[in-house]
C-alpha cells in the first residue's frame, strides 16, 4: 500500500488536497487506496456488514461517496475509524507515533567538538552530497551541498570543509515534479514512491498550467545513490513530464 509510505499528517493532507480538481472517478479510486490504510488501523477485520453500518453512521448513501468523500480530503481518518468500529479512537492520539521525534542517523566530520549543525532546507543536502558548512551566530554551523546558490553570498574563507560520518543514513531531499495533467498520473507518482521505498514528508502543489501539473516534494531518502534512483524512475514514466532536484 503506497499510502504506508507517506509519513506525516500533514503530507497525507497535502496529497488529498492536491486531487481535489481531479475527476469525480479518480478522487473515488485514490480514496478507495486511503480506506484501505485506515481500514488496516482498527481493531476489526471490515467486510461489507461493518461498511454498511459505517455508512450509516456517516449519513451516505453509497460506498462510492465514502471513498470520494476520503479521497478529497471531506472526512478525517479518524471519522472513518469512529463509523466503522466505534470507540476504536479512545486513544488514538496519544498512540500515534510522533514522527517528528524519529533519530536521523546523521553525523558530520570536520566540526569542531560540541559545536552544532544543521542541514540546510535551501539545497537539502542528503548523505553522499558533496558538502561545506557555514557559520551561524549562536546557531553553529549549517551544512550546504557544495553547489548550493546560497553560497555565491558569503566568503569563502568563512566555509568549513566537511565530509558526512560513516553512520550517516536518511535525510530529507526536494525534488519538483512536473506530472500531466490528466487523470491518474498523482496516483502513479505516489506508486513511484513506494516501490522504491520512499517516504513522503510533505507535498505542495505549486503550478496548474495545462497539461501540466508542478509538486514541490521533500522525500526522506537513505542517501545520494537512492535519491537518484528515484529521479531516475520518475523520469521513466508516461505520467511525468519532468523530474529535478531543487
């Protein structure tokens, strides 16, 4: 299920907001893929018995209006849980992983000890990137890749060379992703990401220009080399016009 590799709330938010304009039919069928993640988080095996009663407490008449209902981000998860197995969200937040407190095995060479960093959100520097640091006034110093714009507005003689420790593994990279626009092709993206074991972190929608779609994405990678086997099988496929890294 593609939608396991989506991590936070909010890139979920991002990515049903993003189908809205979408035809009535691929809203539904996107839908239909979401149920099916918070259908596998109750406490219940769901047939049709426990859909038809969720339906019910819903107030819709169909299945198909539950699934575009989800699909365009009109019903939280939550809700569904509640309608298919009531009381099954008593403590569903205080169960719910905190995604934002996850250790990133991250570690810099070349840093002066007990000094901090952090990676840049201007170039995304993920591990195998070439990088150098720079140094922040009571921040301590923030890594860039070495061909980071951001750069060509400082001094050199105030980078700090560094190198990524032998543990580092898993970071956040940007990519932005140009899809046609027509019916399908978010779908396929997001299968795009879970076959190649992606997770997804948020997802805007940038431009709407016919038959063209744009998606600033941040994708939590291992490093360079998964990086760029992922913009390689964006590339390959019909639905994307084009793949870059930002």
């Amino acid at each position: 299920n593609w939608l396991g590799f989506v991590v936070t709330g909010k890139a979920r938010a991002a990515i049903r907001r993003a189908v809205r304009q979408k035809e009535y039919a691929e809203v539904a069928e996107l839908g239909r893929k979401l149920f099916d993640d918070i259908a596998s988080r109750v406490p219940a095996k769901i047939g049709k018995k426990a859909l038809r009663e969720a339906l019910k407490r819903l107030e819709m008449d169909d299945e198909q209006d539950l699934m575009h209902a989800i699909g365009a981000a009109e019903i939280e998860d939550q809700q569904v849980m509640e309608a298919l197995v009531p009381g099954c969200t008593a403590n569903f937040e205080e169960d719910a992983p905190d995604w934002s407190k996850r250790d990133k095995a991250i570690s810099i060479r070349g840093l002066t000890p007990g000094v901090g960093f952090r990676l840049a959100e201007c170039c995304h520097p993920v591990p195998g990137d070439r990088i150098v640091g720079t140094r922040k006034p009571g921040e301590g110093v923030e890594v860039h890749t070495i061909d980071c714009l951001t750069l060509a507005s400082g001094i050199d003689s105030d980078w700090i060379d560094l190198q990524w420790g032998k543990r580092s593994q898993g970071a956040v990279g940007r990519l932005r992703v140009t899809l046609y626009d027509r019916p399908g092709t978010l779908a396929e993206m997001a299968n795009i990401f879970a076959k190649n074991h992606v997770n997804v972190m948020s997802l805007v929608q940038t431009t709407l220009d016919h038959p063209f779609t744009s998606y600033d994405i941040d994708l939590e990678v291992q490093d360079l080399a998964h990086l760029t086997r992922m913009l390689s099988a964006l590339r390959a496929s019909d639905a994307v016009a084009q793949a870059e890294r930002i």
